[in-house]
C-alpha cells in the first residue's frame, strides 16, 4: 500500500504521520502521479497548527501539500494530454502532494523539461507561482527600486530574480550568510533588524517604488514609512496590514495554473532562474523538515523525496 502524511488534530509537528493508504484511483479528467519530490511551505505549517482554520479550515483527517513532480502511473477517463512514463511537474489542491501516490487533475501538470531536477520541480508551484504573482502586482519598470523582505526564503529567492529580471533595481532583506547568494542575483543584500530603514535608504540612493512582503511582521508598514503607494505594496502573508493601509495580497492562488508553472520551468531550464534547494528529506522525517522550516533562516526551498 502506498504511504502519505496524515494528522487527525490541529497541533505541532508531533501530529504528522506517515500511514499506509488506499491506492489512488484517478477519475475523468484526472491522472495519477507517483511523486518524485514535493515542496513544503510555511502555509502548510500554519494550517496544520489551526492558525489559518478561519481561512483554510482542515477536515480529519487531512493530508497537507501542494507541490509535486513525479512520473504518471495511470490516467482517467477522457484524458489525452498524459500517459504512464511521462515526467510531469504540477499541483493540487486538496492537500494531498506530501504522499507516494497522488491524484491531480490533468489541467494542473505540465511537463519537466530536461535539466530541471526533480527536487526543483517538486519545489517550483507555490513558490513559484506567488512570486509570479508577486512581482506582478506591484508593476515595475526599467530603473525603479524594490525592496524584496525574506529574499533568501522560498518565494523571496525566485521573486529576487524574477523582479531583476524587468530591469528595476532590488534591494534584498535578509540575513548576512545569505547577501552573497543575493549579490549573485542581481540583488543588493541589506541586513533586516534594528535601523533597517536606514540601511534601506542609503542602498535605494533615492525613491523606493515598490515593496514585496514575504516574510510579514511589519514591513507593510515600513513599507508605507519609505513612500511607497499602497498600490505599489504587496504582502503575501500580513493581510490585515494590507486591508488596513489598501496594499494588494496577490500570491499563489492568483498565478497557480499550469502555463505559469510551464513558463518558470522553461526559465530553470535555460539557466535563467533558479531555485535554492536548502535541504531533502525522506518521507518518514517529515516531522523534521518542518522543525527545520520553521527556523524561517534557510536560503530556499525544503523537499520531501518520497
């Protein structure tokens, strides 16, 4: 029988489990996955902790995880764009990737191209697609500034390089061991903390035009202290900041379709995007691969390899 994380209570990472299951049987429209790699992201973290049951409530007892690549095993009725050999990269949204096996709907893959490697694949949906998304909602152009806070995590890292990418000058916050990764990337690394809107001013040399908030804990508003328009700010995570001052929240749930995910790959695969891969685990040390998330200091992303 194939094996999946499971947890029957809202709790710390002592709720995980790694159980035996039900084979997957995929239905019209859907395809069956045997996963390769898989991402995980602090918005699982959260609502396996109860701390977003208002907004994304779990019911027992409920896997967790979006982000997957793998290898088709089986395709349901009316399916054509998949067979059983083929290398896919995809998502889905019933909290199910954190598994052996994992039932998709077909429209949510897209192929893995040579050169991207599974654990970037596995790890390319959510961050991905909100740092698409990310970058998008605040509109830059050739010659502005952005400030970028937790530039070194798994969304900060891709929207580092994806807002280089317009040509607009981005200032990195994060933490010292990791200003060399940024410098690398087209980024000005700042170090966060105490007097950082000091530090932020002197590395703009100017007008700050744009802030993206991955990481929360009041950067919207220190955001909103350096001159940025609300229409300019985008937080992916404080979103009663954002109601309160009138910033933007775009994020995964905006950008999470295939050809997004088709368009990030191909960038991977031509060399002109990259993922940070802190560090795999197996399946059965899940409960130690969100103890080593929630440090929130690891440049990139953290797989599971099932």
């Amino acid at each position: 029988m194939p094996r999946a994380v499971r947890f029957d209570r809202y709790g710390g990472v002592e709720v995980l489990e790694v159980v035996e299951v039900e084979r997957p049987v995929p239905g019209p429209g859907e395809v069956l996955v045997r996963v390769a790699a898989a991402g995980i992201n602090p918005g699982e973290a959260a609502i396996r902790e109860g701390a977003m049951r208002d907004r994304f409530p779990a019911t027992f007892p409920s896997g967790e995880g979006s982000d997957l690549a793998g290898t088709v095993e089986e395709v349901g009725d009316g399916v054509d764009a998949w067979t059983a050999g083929d290398e896919v990269i995809g998502f889905t949204d019933d909290r199910a990737s954190h598994a052996e096996l994992v039932v998709v709907d077909a429209g949510n893959l897209t192929a893995r191209p040579p050169g991207v490697s599974w654990e970037q694949a596995g790890a390319l949906f959510v961050v991905g697609t909100t740092a698409f998304a990310a970058v998008r909602a605040v509109g830059l152009y050739e010659g502005e500034t952005v400030v970028i806070s937790g530039a070194a995590g798994g969304v900060g890292s891709l929207a580092v390089q994806l807002a280089a990418d317009t040509g607009a000058t981005v200032i990195g916050l994060a933490g010292e061991p990791h200003h060399a990764w940024l410098a690398e990337h087209g980024a000005i690394p700042v170090t966060y903390g105490e007097g950082v809107a000091d530090r932020i001013r002197a590395a703009a040399r100017g007008t700050v035009d744009a802030f993206i908030d991955t990481y929360g804990s009041g950067y919207v508003d220190l955001a909103v202290s350096l001159g940025v328009a609300p229409e300019r700010i985008n937080t992916i995570i404080d979103w009663a900041a954002a109601q309160r001052v009138g910033a933007n929240t775009d994020g995964n749930a905006t950008a999470a379709r295939a050809d997004v995910l088709a368009d990030l790959a191909g960038r991977i695969a031509a060399g002109d995007l990259e993922i940070p891969i802190a560090q795999t685990y197996p399946l059965d040390e899940v409960r130690e691969a969100f103890r080593d998330l929630a440090q929130r200091h690891t440049l990139g992303k953290i797989v599971l390899v099932p």
